[in-house]
C-alpha cells in the first residue's frame, strides 16, 4: 500500500515560480538518430521517408525530440521532493518554434507553474514549463508544459493557475487508426536518451513502484504520437507540426499494441490511443496543431 503522507520537502507556494537555469546541453545527429530508433523508426526502413530519420544523410528530426529534456532539465520533480516510486507522467506538452535538422547546443531554464493539490489521500499534480533556446544566439526552439503526479504529495496546497478541464475526442469514427507493436527494448532504448529512472528497467524498482514490471516512459508515448500524425497526416514533414499535448491516463509496458486514433479538425489533430489487448485507454485528450 501507497504510504500517503505528504513527502514534498516544499509547499505548493514555495514550489510555485521556483526556478532554474540557463543550462545547456549538446544534441549531435546521434542524439536524433537514437530517438527515432527507441519510437521504432527503424523497423519501418521499407518506407522511404521514413530513411532520413534514422540515417543522418538528409537528416530530419521527429518533432517531439525537444521532450527528452522534460524529466532531466531542472528544476527536476525530483529536486522538488516528488520521489519516483511514486511520481507518474500526468501530461507533456510541446509548442514548437522551429525545425531541427542539424546538432545544435541548446539552453534551457524551468519554472514552476502550478501546483494542483487532490487531497491528502489522493496526490499532487506539479507543473513545470521550460523554455529551450538556441545557446548560440537565443533563438526560441521549443516550450514545454511537464505535469507530475506525485501520488504521495497529497496535502501540500494548491498554487498558480487552475487546472484546465480534460479535453475528448469528437463523437464519429477516426479518420486514421494505426497500430503499433511497442518493442520489448523499447524502454531500454528510450531510457539513453536521458531518464534513467529505473523504473523502466529494473523489475525489483516497478514492482516497488505499484507496476507487476517495467514500464514505457510516457514521452515514449508521447513520441510515438508524432510518428502517427508523420505517418498519417503531415506527410513525413516535421515541419507540419507546430504543437501536441495529451494526458498519459494508464502505464505501457514494453511488448504492448498501442492503438493511435487521429481526428483531422482543419489544422487541429485530435488523438487518443489505447493498449489494444488490455483495451485500456492510455493517452487521452490529445491535441496537435499543424502548418
């Protein structure tokens, strides 16, 4: 049983506005090459497009890529008191300002934006946003929106803006459904990119975390996202995608069938996708923007 008392070493109003930077850090074409192939990438080599985003000649980068920050750029969730046996990946969301297609040295400064308290019994939701720039002249790259919930934080205030309400999909049948098989090495993979929490490796670490083995990280998810909407609707172009977010509402474990429904609504994606076997939702609310 989840022990409930609040372990935060930091109220809600002490969280709020906390913030840290600029760091910086190096991403070189191995850095995207790696992504793509933890999304899967590189099982799908007999589609030409997909050639360029697994082989540097011609490089392009999976929109999502800036996410690998979200969980390692401080301020962490970690550093905010949110242990990791009892911290989930609530919600991610990305806004896009330009294209990679090259090694870049970027830097990157965070803050707290909300705290959103459910009770002492039932957890806490942090919200951190973080802007990465360009090291070399400052131009805007990517924003990110991470929510943690820390299922053992319940009790330490509310603060920042109210929580917005969960989106839904629209009521009629997909306009694309694709399914993709989530490969046992998938965690593996997509923990070199930068979260080695080891949840997503260790079984003794999932299991004490409340999970019968490892599970996928969420922006593995959330990534596997963009190369539906690639595959589907922006014709391989990364340069379509100028947003995504969604809500992570149940864990993947590497081995799964991940269903991804896609609602086209003039530049706006809708999405949602669910383990195919277990027939559970597991991202809800999403919302792409496209160029």
């Amino acid at each position: 049983m989840l022990h409930r008392e609040c372990r935060l070493r930091l109220t809600a109003l002490e969280m709020l506005g906390r913030s840290a930077g600029p760091q910086t850090f190096q991403w070189t074409d191995r850095d995207y090459l790696l992504y793509a192939l933890a999304l899967g990438l590189g099982s799908d080599l007999q589609y030409g497009p997909v050639l360029s985003f697994v082989y540097e000649q011609n490089l392009r980068v999976v929109p999502t890529f800036p996410t690998v920050l979200a969980w390692v750029a401080e301020p962490t969730f970690a550093s905010l008191g949110a242990h990791p046996n009892f911290a989930l990946h609530a919600g991610q969301s990305i806004e896009l300002h330009r294209v990679l297609d090259r090694p870049v040295a970027v830097t990157v400064t965070g803050r707290v934006e909300a705290v959103h308290d459910k009770g002492r019994e039932r957890g806490a939701l942090i919200v951190v946003r973080q802007e990465i720039v360009r090291a070399s002249d400052g131009a805007p790259i990517a924003t990110l929106l991470t929510s943690c919930f820390a299922r053992d934080a319940g009790g330490c205030g509310s603060a920042g803006e109210p929580q917005a309400a969960p989106r839904t999909v629209p009521d009629r049948p997909p306009d694309h459904r694709i399914i993709y098989d989530v490969h046992n090495d998938a965690a593996l993979l997509y923990r070199l990119t930068g979260d080695r929490n080891p949840l997503h490796a260790d079984p003794k670490a999932a299991q004490a975390a409340g999970f019968e083995r490892p599970i996928l990280h969420g922006l593995c998810s959330f990534g596997l996202i963009s190369r539906a909407m690639l595959e589907c609707i922006a014709e391989w172009r990364p340069e379509r995608i100028i947003s995504q977010s969604a809500r992570f509402s149940a864990p993947v474990y590497p081995g799964d069938r991940l269903e991804v429904s896609l609602w086209r609504e003039g530049r706006e994606v809708c999405f949602e996708a669910r383990v195919v076997e277990r027939r559970v939702a597991v991202i809800t609310g999403g919302r792409a923007l496209l160029r």
